[in-house]
C-alpha cells in the first residue's frame, strides 16, 4: 500500500498539531519562569519587611528599656531629693530654734 494524498494531509496536521504544541509548551515555560522570579522577588520583599520589622522591634524594645530605667533613675533623684530637702528643713527648723533659745536667754532681763 502506497502513502495517500490524504494520509500526507494527516501527518502535516499531525505536524502542525506538533508545532503549535511546542509552541504553547515555550510560552508556558517563559510564562512560569518570569512567576518563578516573580515569586523570587517578592520573597526577597518579604525577608528584607521582616528584617525590618525585627530591627524595628528590637529598637522598640531598647527604647522601652531605656525609658524604664529613666524611670528608676528619675524616682531615686527624687527621692534622693526628697531627703536632702527634708534634712535641710530639719537642719533650718533646728537652728531657727537655736536663735529662737538664744533670744529669749539676751533679753534684758536676763
């Protein structure tokens, strides 16, 4: 049995069939190659927000140490403060007594 006029015209549809396939099949392969870098680059975006968020949160961190030993120092001058003044208002109280004796002894009639 010789080839047929209309097996030829099957094998170039076939043929064609085949191409247009390979075709679609190269532009699927560049399609998933630019999602794959795609998807590279927005992991990259991701690690690079979530490095920031920790730097951030650590800076947050390091801010609400130092405001709380603020805190403690601010409330041990104060006290420290607080005493001083009250041992001066004892010292003042202490030699306003002292004149206080001692003008009652140099009056005249003493």
């Amino acid at each position: 049995m010789s080839p047929s006029t209309s097996d030829f015209s099957q094998i170039l549809e076939l043929q064609e069939y085949r191409r247009m396939y390979e075709e679609q099949e190269e532009k699927i392969k560049v399609r998933l190659g630019q999602k794959d870098e795609e998807i590279g680059n927005l992991r990259s975006e991701v690690q690079s927000r979530d490095a920031r968020l920790q730097e951030l949160s650590d800076e947050l961190q390091q801010a609400a140490e130092e405001r709380d030993r603020m805190k403690a120092d601010y409330q041990r001058l104060r006290q420290e403060a607080q005493e001083k003044i009250d041992k001066l208002m004892e010292r003042i109280k202490e030699l306003n007594q002292k004149i206080m004796g001692d003008e009652k002894r140099s009056g005249i009639f003493r």
